[in-house]
C-alpha cells in the first residue's frame, strides 16, 4: 500500500507493507483440507465396502441356510413320493417329475451352463430351438433314471455357503439296500420382487452326487456331440429323443443310442 503525504509542499511517499501468507502456510492449509477429503472418502469407501461384504454373505446366514435345507427336504420328500409309485405309468411320472422340475430347478441357467462356450458361437434361431428343447430333454432323460433308483430316504445333513450367494445342501441318500451315498444340491436364493420382499426363493442349479457335477456331465456330453455334429446334430438327438424316437442308453457310453 502507498500512502501520499504532504509537508510543507514537499511530497512524501510512504510504503506500508501488508502483511501477506507466506507460501509454507498456504501449503499447509492446502494439505489439512486435501488430507480431511481423503479421510472422509475413505470412511465413506470402507462403510460402502462393509454393506456389499454384509449383502454378498447372505449365504452365510443362519436363517437362510434353514430355509434352503428346507427347501431341499421338501423337494426330495415330494420327487420320493410322486416317482416311487411302481403303478404309475411313464406318462404320469414325466408329468410328475415336470412339475418337480419347474418348481425346484433353475432350468433356464442350466440350460446356458449345459451349453458352455458353444452358446456364443450357435445362432440365434439354433440358441431359440435348443432352449425350447432343453427341459423337455430333462424330463425324459432324468424321469428314466430316478424311476430306476430304489431310493428310501433323503437325510439333509448340513448346508455349506458357496460364492457370495450359493450354498451347497448336503444330503445322504439311502437304498433300498440301506446303502447310502452323499448328493450335493447347489441352491441359488432368486431374488425377491418389490411385490413379496418377504418370500424369498430358491432354485437348484447343480446336483453333485458324489462329487460329480450333472451340470459338468450334461455339459461334457453336449459338447461331445457338438463336436461330432455340431450344433445341428445335438438339436438333432434333442429333438429325436423328446419326440420318442431314441432315447440314451443309461450307461458310461453317453454317445450310445437306442431306438425305442
């Protein structure tokens, strides 16, 4: 600042200097309020971290996991008592096993794991036809084999968190000759719909019997066939076997076919 003064017709001039912040200290606020920012992001980050590690360990939870031995125990109760009937025809237990089949198992995500790779490279009227193909298959394939076992009960053991959202419902199957085997049911909670947030559901989408995958073996054997016939001779057997013109031989040889 510059101040004019006046004395006797002599002009003074007088420098006042104000005082300014020096750079240190302007450095150092700046640092103070970039610090406090950092802190409070990082807080916000880690309480934001928390609330997805807590919703990605639903499986975790006790009450869940009851639900989800319920879930199994009731299917198994139900597929024991509608596909044990030595009376009913094959008509009547296919339907029985359809029924048990969309009430229990994602059919649509095993489609797709069933499928592998080979679903990027099919085209979409090949991907159409094979999903409208794919639980029919299912019912014919499975209803031939679990009329065949002798199976007296299902015995939920314990349920084992798999992921962020599966778990696995460990269960021992006993005989008709009182042996038992163990068979895992990977069971995936679906969501819940803003018009029932209380009923929670579930679906199977993998059953290990024991420590084979039937997802994995469904999916190796597709893929063996792609690769002899390629994607139009898998659609091929798919739909020859739903329409009852060949059915797969229930042995290790999945390439073996039968005529009926």
């Amino acid at each position: 600042m510059v101040i004019n003064m006046h004395k006797n017709s002599t002009t003074q001039t007088i420098a006042l200097a104000v005082p300014a912040k020096s750079t240190k200290t302007r450095k150092r606020m700046f640092m103070a309020t970039f610090s406090t920012l950092v802190i409070l992001f990082a807080l916000l980050w880690s309480q934001n971290i928390f609330a997805a590690d807590k919703k990605a360990k639903l499986n975790e939870d006790p009450a869940i996991q009851a639900e989800a031995a319920d879930f199994i125990q009731h299917l198994a109760d139900k597929a024991l008592v509608s596909l044990s009937q030595k009376s009913a025809s094959l008509v009547d237990l296919e339907a029985r096993f359809r029924e048990i089949l969309e009430e229990g198992f994602d059919v649509k995500y095993i489609s797709k794991i069933s499928l592998g790779r080979h679903r990027k490279q099919a085209s979409k009227d090949d991907l159409k036809t094979y999903y409208k193909l794919f639980p029919e298959y299912l019912v014919r394939v499975y209803t031939s084999r679990l009329t065949k076992l002798d199976t007296k009960k299902v015995d939920v053991t314990k349920v084992l968190p798999n992921g962020k959202r599966d778990m696995y419902v460990r269960t021992i199957i006993t005989d008709g000759e009182d042996k038992t085997f163990d068979v895992d049911w990977r069971v995936r909670p679906q969501k819940i719909t803003a018009e029932a947030p209380e009923d929670r559901h579930y679906k199977i989408i993998d059953v290990k019997i024991e420590g084979i995958s039937m997802a994995r073996t469904q999916r190796d054997d597709f893929a063996s066939r792609i690769a002899e016939s390629g994607m139009s001779g898998l659609i091929a057997f798919m739909h020859d076997l739903v329409d009852g013109s060949v059915m797969v031989a229930d042995s290790k040889d999945k390439a073996k076919q039968t005529t009926r």
